[in-house]
C-alpha cells in the first residue's frame, strides 16, 4: 500500500466511537487503496454483525500544477489493492459499481428504503465535493452517527478550492445538528439526535428605536382631508 496517511487522525475515535459492538455500518465514500478501510475493520467493525459499504468512482488521475509536472502519481492498479483487502476480511464489505452516486443512496434513503449508516467517511476532494457530500451523508447518518472528512488542512499549492472551505460551509450550515468532536487532518462530526437549540438573535426591526409618538409609521392613521 502507499504511504500511511490514515492512523494519525484516528487517535481517539476508539473512544468516541459508543455504538460499537452494537451492529456498526459504515459507508466509505472514496476509498481509494483501502487503508481506511482496513482500519476500520481491523478496530471498529470488528462485531458479527458490522459491515462496510465503498463508494467510489475509481477515477482517480495525477494532481497537476504549473509546469504540469505531477505532484501526485496514483498506482495503477488503485482497485485491484482495494478487492484485496475487501477479500482479506470475509465479505464484510459491499463496494458498489462506481457509476452510484452518494446523492442516489441519499434519494433512497429519503424514499423510504433501508439505507442509513452508523459512520460515513468522506475522503474530501475539493470544496464542493466536501460540502455536497456532507449535505447527503446527514441523510443517510443515523441519530449520533459519525460524519468523518479527510483532508481538512489539505492545502497544497496546486489546490484553489481546498477541501476546507466545503468542511467549513457544511459546518456553519448544519451548526444545529451536528457537534464537531475533533478537527485536524480528519474532521470528525457527531449528528446530534436533536436540534440545538440556537440564542434568539435580534431581529433587524428591533435594532432600531420607533418614532418618539412609539407609533410605528407605516401604521400611523391617514391624515384627515379637510373639505
């Protein structure tokens, strides 16, 4: 396999992870050589009853910047390693065609259909890849499943729309439902089971102070015509 990249960020996940032993899945959503993956059923889906779903186009081409001298050289054979860790583990993962999309799964899942996960592992390519990603991953994340993005400090000089600023976005955006549990190289966020309740903020008319008559003038009488 290529360089370790994956241990690091998983220092305490062990820790936080409290549903384990209890029937974990885990969706991985671009595995590339299944490094992640075979951490996570060598520590986490280790219960009779875990599993593992892969995602992932198998698209994966050299990152190039000026000059075009290739900074990044995946292998060529990028699949062939994944399937053999997959076989490694007695068939504990599914890894769907690459034409399925995260939006699709999302859709069934909103459609009524079974589908929904205790983990769901983003392996962040870019700013819109991580925003719409997380959007559809909460469809499918289960009441205090864990959300994981890769790559949040990945900002190497031949990216201009770095994973963060989609991290970033989702954060803000989902602030309600989500509690951010630890943000490094991997960014690890916990779907609350209820809405948080916000501080009432003040709203723009209640800035200002009314007229001095404390009439608002927009409801203020018409004046009389005289005849």
């Amino acid at each position: 396999m290529s360089e370790d990249t994956v241990m690091g960020g998983f220092v305490d996940w062990r820790d936080r992870a409290t549903f384990r032993n209890k029937g974990v899945h885990a969706l991985l959503v671009g595995a590339y050589e299944g490094r992640v993956l075979q951490w996570l059923l060598q520590n986490v889906l280790t219960g009779p009853k875990d599993s593992a779903t892969v995602l992932d186009p198998f698209d994966y081409k050299p990152c190039v910047y000026e000059l075009g001298r290739a900074v990044w050289n995946p292998p060529e054979d990028v699949r062939g390693t994944l399937q053999r860790v997959v076989a490694a583990h007695n068939g504990k993962t599914t890894v769907l065609p690459p034409e399925t999309s995260l939006a699709s799964l999302a859709s069934a899942a909103a459609g009524g259909e079974k589908v929904s996960f205790n983990i769901v592992y983003v392996d962040a390519r870019d700013s819109v890849h991580a925003l719409k990603s997380g959007v559809h991953a909460m469809r499918l994340l289960r009441p205090s499943g864990i959300l994981v993005f890769q790559n949040y400090v990945h900002n190497q000089e031949h990216d201009t729309n770095p994973p963060r600023v989609g991290i970033d976005a989702f954060l803000a955006t989902y602030v309600r439902y989500v509690r951010v549990l630890r943000n490094a190289f991997h960014t690890f966020v916990q779907k609350r089971t209820t809405a948080e309740a916000l501080p009432r903020r003040v709203c723009h008319a209640e800035t200002f102070p009314l007229p001095k008559d404390d009439e608002p003038r927009c409801q203020k009488s018409a004046p009389k015509i005289k005849k």
